[in-house]
C-alpha cells in the first residue's frame, strides 16, 4: 500500500474502521481479496493459522468481475459454462492478500468463473491437524465469530453451515453483506471455510459506499 492510503475494508481489525474514517484516501479493496482476507486475518490474529501456513484458495466468481471482453463474451454465448483462469499462479490479488492477512507464505490462489452475472464464493480448505494445537473447526467458527461480532454495521457475518451442505454463490448479489461459514467433517478433521458475497458489491462498490459513507460521516 503506497503511504497516505488506508485499506478500505473496515471489518479487518481493531482500529480498522476509525481508520476509514479518518482517513483523506482510501484504497478499496478487489473482490476476490475481500473473501480471503476476511477468512484469514481473524485466524491468523487468533494464532489459529500460524503465517507461514500453506493456504490454497480456489474461488469462483460471476463473469462481471472479468472485464469488458469477458462479459461481452458471456452475455452474447462465447463463453465456455465455467472456466479455471490465471493459471499462471501470479494473479494480480495475491500481493494484496498476503500483505492484509498477514501471511508469509505466498497462497495458492486458483480463480474461476461461473456462466452468471454476479456472486461470489472464496474457499479455504483445511486439514485441521495440520493447524498448531490441532483445532476443532468449532475453535475457528467461534474465532470468526467472535472478530466480525464487534462490526457495528454488520455486513460481515458469521453464519451456521448449511443443513444440505450446499452454497448458493448468487445468493447475497446485491448486497454489501459478506457471510462466512465453516463446513467440517471431524471424523476425517476437514474443514472448508467459504466467504460468500457478491463481487459488485461488498466487492466492489457496495464496498466503495461503505466506506464513503465512513469517510463522511453519514
């Protein structure tokens, strides 16, 4: 981050959000790293993830985050159904990711992109015995909880697993709400952890008005 400038996502840590509002430029935040930074800055402030953890993220958005060329192709039937990108391994949000988790490690960040307009979801997978104390996936619930309980505006939250272990990636388009979820299998201690959240919006512009609004003082 270039000097002068605050990160825009006010959820990130104490102090974060009064930040905002203080602040004369703030740099808003890309989609893809809203997900990740809101499932990782909060485990790895709790010691729950050490920073040298190995994280892969694979992650699926709509084709409205993919620029001119990727729409006009989704929206006119060029597009194939779904498709992994930037396989490269050197996507542009990998920087941003590591310097506001915190991490040390560089992830591993596989983005796709699904045949609809917008909706998000960003995965974190994890062998639980791998994490130092050997954590129940309650333990990073509770963690996550526990950090996005004290956002006075509530758009980020921490929501129950799904009964029918399924995960609508359009469900909060929209919106400015961001909902984090841990999905586990304790008998094999696996867990997934997904943020969910619309790319135009908590990602991108819904973003953008919140911390206007901050900056404002309205």
């Amino acid at each position: 981050m270039s000097p002068g400038w605050v990160y825009g996502f006010p959820e990130l840590a104490a102090g974060q959000r009064d930040a905002v509002a203080n602040a004369q430029r703030v740099a808003n935040p890309g989609c893809y790293a809203t997900g990740a930074i809101a499932l990782l800055r909060p485990l790895i402030d709790a010691g729950l993830v050490p920073a040298d953890f190995p994280v892969a993220l694979p992650s699926v958005s709509g084709y409205s985050g993919g620029g001119r060329t990727m729409i006009e192709d989704y929206e006119a039937g060029k597009a194939p159904l779904f498709e992994a990108y930037a396989l490269g391994l050197e996507h542009k949000h990998i920087s941003e990711i590591m310097a506001y988790t915190g991490l040390t490690r560089r992830p591993l960040f596989v983005p796709s992109v699904g045949n609809f307009r917008q909706g998000m979801l960003v995965q974190l997978p994890i062998h639980l015995d791998m994490l130092p104390g050997k954590p129940k996936a309650a333990d990073l619930h509770d963690a996550l909880a526990k950090h996005y309980g004290q956002s006075p505006e509530g758009w980020v939250s921490v929501q129950p697993a799904t009964d029918n272990g399924k995960l609508d990636a359009t469900a909060l388009n929209d919106t400015n709400q961001l909902e984090i979820r841990v999905f586990a299998n304790e008998a094999h201690r696996h867990a997934v952890l997904i943020a969910r959240l619309d790319n135009l919006g908590k990602g991108a512009s819904g973003a953008a008005v919140q911390n206007l609004q901050l900056m404002l003082g309205v």
